[in-house]
C-alpha cells in the first residue's frame, strides 16, 4: 500500500546524472522562452514600421511600453503564486494559450489606444513563462548543473531576437507590421500542443502536493529506467522546518532573507530597466537618430542575440565555476563598460557591430545569471513566488527604462548621452550583489559568498538536509 516506504525525491533528482529525458525538457523550456522573449520585444522591432502603419511619432508608444511593464509586474505577482498552488506546467501552458490569442488579436488594431489595451492584457501572461520556466529547470535538473539548466533555458528569452532580426530582414516589407504579431501568435499555439505532450510536471510540485502521487513514479523512472519503484512509496521532499506552515510571500521576508530579498530585488530591478531600456528603443534609436536602415539593423540586432545567446549559456558555467556573488557582479560592471564604450564610437564604423555583440554577450549573461541566482536563493515550496517576486521586482524597473528611453527620444538627445545613461543602472545592480555577499544566511554562521558561491545549486536555506 501507498506509504510503506518513504522516497527521498530531492535526493534522487540531485544525485541523477544528465540523460536525454533532462535534455529533454530544456530543449522545450528553451523554445518556450524563446517564443516569450520574441513576443515581449516585438514592438520594439517594428516600431518604426508600426509607427507609420498608425500614423504617429515612435515616442508616441512610450506609455505602450511602460504600460506593458505594468502589466507584467501585475502578472508576476499573481504567477507565482498560482504556480505553487497549481503546478508549474499547468500556469506555464495556461500562460502560453492566452496571449496567443491575443497576440493574434494585436493585428486587427488601427488606433494606439487599441494597440495598448490588447498589449498590457498579453503582458499578464506573458509574466508567466519566465518564472515557471525557470522554476521548471531548476527543480528538474541534477544539483551539479541546476545553475547552468537555468541558464541555458534563459538563453531562450535571449535568442527571441533571432526571431526579431528575420522579421525585421524578411517579414516587414511584404507583410508590414502585422506579420510579426502572426508570428507572435501562431509560435505559441504550436509550441503548446508540445508542451501539453511531452513537458512533465515538477515532480518536487506533485511530492509536495500529495506524496502518494502515481504521476511521480513515471517521471523517475524517465529520469532513471533503473529505479526500483513498486507503488509503495510515500515521496518525500525537504523543506526547512522554519519554512513549514509560511505562506510562500511572507517566507521571502523571514530573518535575513528580506535583506538578501530587498538586494535581489533592486538588482533585478536595475538589470531589466537597462535590458528593456534596449529593447523597447534601440532599433528606434539606431533607425530615425543614426539613419541606419531596417534591414542592416538586422544584422546588428542578430549579433547581439547570438552573444547574448553565449553570454546567458556560459553566465550559469561561471557562477558554477566562481560563485554567482563573484561572477554576477562582473557581467553588470563588463555591461556598463560596454554601454560606455558604445556611447562614445562612431555608429556608422564596423566595429559597432562588435560593441552591440559585447553589450548583448554582458546583457544577457546578467540577467540569465541574476534568474539562475534567484531560482537557487529560495527552497522549493517558495521558489515560484520567490523567483516570480523578484521578477516582478525587474519589472517594475522595468516600467522606467521604456519612460527614460522616451523622454530622452522626445527631447531629442543623441547617441552618447543615451547609452551612457544606460550605463548606470548596470553599475548599481553589480553594487546590490557585492553588497549581498556580506549578509549572512538565515540561522547559518556562514557568509552567503560561502554558502552559495561555493555552488550555485545550492539553497540559501542552511537547514535544507544534503542529498
């Protein structure tokens, strides 16, 4: 009978050695973060299109912008949540479906105001990709290679641009601004009929829900055909006494975590100000103030996925290698660097393609390794809420780098000022973490530079039994 024998889930998945049903699920979780990141930017690069197809200034979509952070800060917020009570696939899928449809519904629009309303409403559930995504990879992954799993599913969101360049090469002169909004919609239907086929549930979600759950067996047995499991066992998953009986919100704020919260937050806040700041105005910034033509930013734009593709691929190597609180800092100081570099060159030379890759490559390794960091600074039962939190947090950074981008734009400010003002947000986000390296783990004698930089897979939480 069910409960006969006790099965420790954590330990099990810890331990595995990676197989093709983890590979598996990246490879899904990847696309799926490739299709959100895709659809999150595309009115970024086709702005200027879609600027003229509605007969207004590109600064006129500033309150587009900011208005779609609102919403997914909105979204992150409720998300979380939902993905703890109801399972991570089930809010990913539930995601997925419904800002399809309306990104299907964005090309009937003929007024910004319709623009905006079907924009901010697809935001809500775009927020829900993101920290289930990484939800899913980390508690999926072995213990050795969770911060490099999360790291390679962000490489999705990163890639997204690839999407944007081959739209903005092959799509916007035959089929104008509304193709890209076909594209963003028919992408997700398809990918959710894969989901929905063969992307399994967290089995950490299903151990904590109801531990005689017949559905976990079969996932263990993917990960490891040679499993002895004959329907006896109670699956067992550790959570921190002090965690038991919390509501998953007021668990981030126990003891030192609302300080490691607080700093996570701003630094979120920080790096998703200076990526949206980009996204949202850099195809603007480069077509109407530099001249560059629609189909050379292409090119410029399809170097800086593929670094920032790299860049979010290798960010969860070194934090694995040196410890996140030593690695991240760096990929926000090499971002700064970069924007400043940026700012002062000549836009027209060729190296400026190589100045974008370098700012995609730190970009992208920043905000892949700050989600990896959040996905590993929380236990299981709070990690939805705590890794859908802390991206709310970017958000509501987030909300600001679209408003500064168009206050600058509408004032008519050149090229240096605009990527050197970027600049700074990146270099307030590297402080956050080195300050986050000197607060101690709750109940633990060790510094978080010790109890997280020696692995990244690790919990800050100090009571979590090893595997």
């Amino acid at each position: 009978m069910p409960g006969d024998r006790v099965f420790d889930v954590d330990q099990f998945l810890d331990t595995r050695k990676l197989n093709a049903t983890h590979v598996k699920i990246i490879a899904l979780l990847v696309l799926t973060m490739l299709i959100d990141g895709y659809d999150i930017f595309v009115t970024g690069y086709v702005l200027p299109v879609l600027a003229k197809g509605l007969h207004v200034k590109p600064h006129a979509f500033t309150s587009v912008f900011v208005l779609q952070q609102f919403g997914l800060l909105v979204g992150t917020i409720f998300m979380g949540p939902l993905a703890d009570r109801f399972g991570r696939k089930t809010t990913l899928l539930f995601s997925i479906a419904c800002f399809s449809v309306c990104s299907l519904l964005t090309t009937q629009v003929h007024t910004v105001t319709q623009f905006t309303v079907i924009r901010v409403i697809s935001s809500v559930f775009f927020s829900g990709v993101i920290p289930n995504a990484i939800a899913l990879a980390s508690e999926m992954a072995p213990k050795k290679m969770r911060a490099a799993a999360v790291s390679i599913t962000f490489c999705g969101y990163t890639g997204g641009s690839f999407i944007g360049s081959f739209v903005q090469a092959f799509i916007l002169d035959p089929f104008g601004w509304q193709g890209a909004f076909w594209i963003g919609g028919l992408l997700p239907i398809a990918i959710f009929a894969v989901l929905l086929w063969q992307l399994p549930e967290s089995v950490r979600f299903r151990a904590r829900r109801n531990p005689n759950d017949p559905r976990i067996a079969k996932v263990l047995r993917q990960l490891d055909p040679t499993v002895r499991l004959d329907g006896s066992e109670t699956f067992l998953v550790h959570e921190p006494a002090r965690m038991q009986g919390r509501a998953p919100a007021a668990a981030l704020f126990q003891g030192r975590f609302l300080i490691l919260t607080a700093l996570l937050w701003v630094a979120y806040a920080m790096g998703f100000l200076v990526s949206h700041l980009l996204g949202s105005w850099n195809t603007t910034v480069l077509n109407t103030v530099a001249g560059i033509p629609m189909k050379n930013l292409s090119v410029v734009i399809a170097g800086s996925a593929l670094a920032g593709v790299v860049g979010t691929a290798v960010s969860g190597l070194f934090m694995d290698r040196f410890g996140p609180i030593r690695a991240l800092p760096a990929f926000f100081v090499g971002n700064a660097i970069a924007l400043a570099v940026l700012s002062l060159s000549d836009v027209h030379s060729p190296v400026m393609t190589f100045l974008f890759m370098a700012v995609g490559f730190f970009n992208a390794a920043s905000l892949g390794g700050i989600n990896a960091l959040a996905a590993i600074t929380y236990p299981s039962s709070i990690r939805g809420t705590g890794v859908a939190w802390a991206a709310g947090a970017g958000r509501a950074g987030a909300m600001f780098g679209p408003m500064f981008g168009g206050f600058m734009l509408g004032h008519h400010f050149g090229i240096t000022p605009i990527y050197l003002t970027t600049a700074v947000p990146a270099l307030i986000a590297a402080g956050c973490l080195i300050a986050m390296s000197r607060v101690r783990a709750p109940t633990s004698d060790l510094p978080v530079e010790e109890v997280v930089g020696q692995t990244t897979s690790a919990s800050l939480m100090p009571d979590r039994p090893a595997a």
